[in-house]
C-alpha cells in the first residue's frame, strides 16, 4: 500500500460531534443561547467573585486573616503560657461551634472547674462579648491540658477543636517572629519579643503531647511519666 497507494483513490477522514437531538431543533437554539449567555454573564463571573472573596478570608495555612487582628490584641513580650489558651479559644474558626443540649450539664461542670483559668487580659471587653462557643473551646483545651475525661459526646468536640489548633499555633508562631524581627528595626510596631517566641513554643508541646503546662518538660521524653520524674526527683 505504500508503494501504489490506497486502491479506492484517495480518501478523506470525517470527525462529528455527538450532540444531544434537541440541539439541532431549531425552536431550541434561544433558549439555548439564552442559557448560554446567563452562564457566561452572570453565573460564571458570580461563582468567581464568591470564591475569590472567600479565598481573601484566608491566608496559606487555611487560618482565618481575622485571627490575626486577635492575636495581634493579645499577644505580647510578657505573654505566659497559662493565657495562650484563651487567646487559642477566642479564634474566629471556633464561633461555628455548637451548643447541644446533651452538653450542657458537662459545660456548666467546665465552667465551674476553670473559670479562674482565663487570664484577666486588658482587652476585658472582649472577654464579656465572647460567644459561647469561644468559651466552650476555651474550656475544653484547658481541660485537654489537665487530661481531664471527657464524656464521648464531648470527645468529638475536642478532636474538632485539636485538628485546627495546630495552624492557628503556627500562625501564633509566625506573626511573633515576624514582628520580633521587624520591631528591632522599627519602634512604632508593638514588642512581641523573643520570650513570647519561646512561649508559644512551649505551649505548642503541651498541646501536642497532652502535658499540663506546669509540667516538667522531662515529661515530654518517651517512658518517661510523672510517677518516675517524682522516683528520680527525691
């Protein structure tokens, strides 16, 4: 054949598209075209604006931009680690949680074991217009600290609240060193300091490892428990 050719004389190859039939009705072609042009004008550019406005409430860690003004707030040169789950609690991504009934009983047990816990902060305003699910989430990572034993209905609610804390944590990290850095060249960006650095990261190993914040930081080591530390301690 490729010595002499195709014996049937030249050919030509043909390409269709399958179309659905009512396409080619032509009583079809306007509302078609209609639907056509409402997708290009109206949805197409809509669904583009929401997610590019969504996407603006975010930064690259998927953390909330608004938690940065938070922190800003409240973090500090002379922030100690007992105030870093308040400050944790009072992120934006935590006023979605809810409130069940089932969970009020244990809340209010909560309420009354910790409610000397959160520290007494300058913003106080604040601390008397936090939501409920703030202080719900506030409460349940101090109690997380102190391995206290949830009940199963609030053991989701814990799992939930721990799978966003890391981001926020590092978010916490990154704005201190950020402003660390940028304070000692400029004196009209508020001090963070390299001590609330430290604490940030002190406070990040209790969370991860469930440790009390007043623990002994030997605890953090394999095989090593409060009973031993006690034994090697005398």
């Amino acid at each position: 054949m490729r010595k002499y050719g195709n014996p049937d004389g030249p050919g030509s190859m043909r390409l269709a598209v399958a179309l659905p039939s009512f396409v080619y009705n032509k009583k079809n072609h306007m509302p078609i075209l209609v639907l056509f042009l409402l997708f290009v004008v109206v949805i197409f550019p809509t669904a583009l604006w929401m997610w590019y406005n969504n996407s603006q409430q975010y930064d690259d860690t998927g953390v909330r931009v608004d938690n940065q003004r938070i922190f800003y707030e409240f973090l500090n040169e002379n922030v100690q680690s007992r105030h870093l789950p308040f400050i944790l609690g009072t992120a934006t991504e935590f006023n979605k949680l809810s409130i069940k009934e089932n969970e009020a009983l244990e809340l209010n047990k909560l309420l009354n074991l910790y409610k000397d816990k959160p520290p007494k902060l300058d913003k106080k305003k604040l601390d008397k217009e936090l939501p409920w699910q703030n202080k719900k989430a506030i409460y349940l990572i101090y109690a997380y600290l102190d391995n206290y034993s949830f009940s199963e209905t609030l053991i989701k609610e814990v799992k939930k609240i721990l799978s966003i804390c890391p981001d926020l944590i590092f978010n916490m990290y990154k704005m201190a060193v950020q402003l660390t850095q940028l304070g000692e060249m400029r004196n009209d960006i508020k001090k963070f300091g390299y001590n609330c650095v430290k604490t940030i990261i002190e406070f990040s190993q209790c969370i991860h490892q469930q440790l009390p914040q007043t623990a002994s930081a030997f605890l953090q080591f394999p095989h090593f428990t409060t009973e031993k530390f006690n034994t090697l301690s005398r």
